[in-house]
C-alpha cells in the first residue's frame, strides 16, 4: 500500500512539473509595448495607406492586425510575417 501511495504520489510530481515546464515554455513572446519588437526599429501596425503601389510591408496570417515595415516575428503569437506587396 505505501509503495503504491508513493509511485502514484512521484508520477502525479512529473506530470505537474512536466505541464508546468511546458507552459513555461509558451511564454516566450514578453509583454510590455507591441509596437516595437526586440529587433532594433521594427514598427508594428504600420499604416499601409502611406505605402505606394508595389511597396513591400509584412503581416501575420494568424494575427492580420500585425502590420510591420521588416521581415521578423509576430510580437502575438511569435510565427514568422509573411511579405505582401501593396497592390
């Protein structure tokens, strides 16, 4: 009985710190102004209305709000922009 108490007691510790491991993991974007990423001068929500045909901006496809005048990652969900050119 004290053998099982305990197995049960050390697998439910792994599986608590495993979960709690990965969650950790997951925060990886910081919080603080989206406007500026860790990347020096990357401007985020940027205002394609200034941008003449043929320029060059990029988004998220996850989160198309996220608007940047460099290639980098989304400051949301951390996934790569895609380049569109303004037509």
């Amino acid at each position: 009985m004290k053998k099982t108490a305990f197995l049960s007691l050390a697998i439910m510790s792994l599986l608590l710190s495993a979960c709690n491991s990965t969650m950790n993991n997951n925060n990886h974007i910081e919080s603080g102004d989206s406007t500026k990423s860790k990347v020096s001068s990357q401007v985020f929500n940027l205002d394609t209305t200034k941008l003449k045909s043929g320029d060059a901006f990029y988004q998220c496809e996850m989160n198309p709000e996220v608007l940047s005048d460099k290639p980098g990652s989304c400051p949301t969900c951390g996934m790569d922009l895609s380049e569109i050119k303004k037509k």
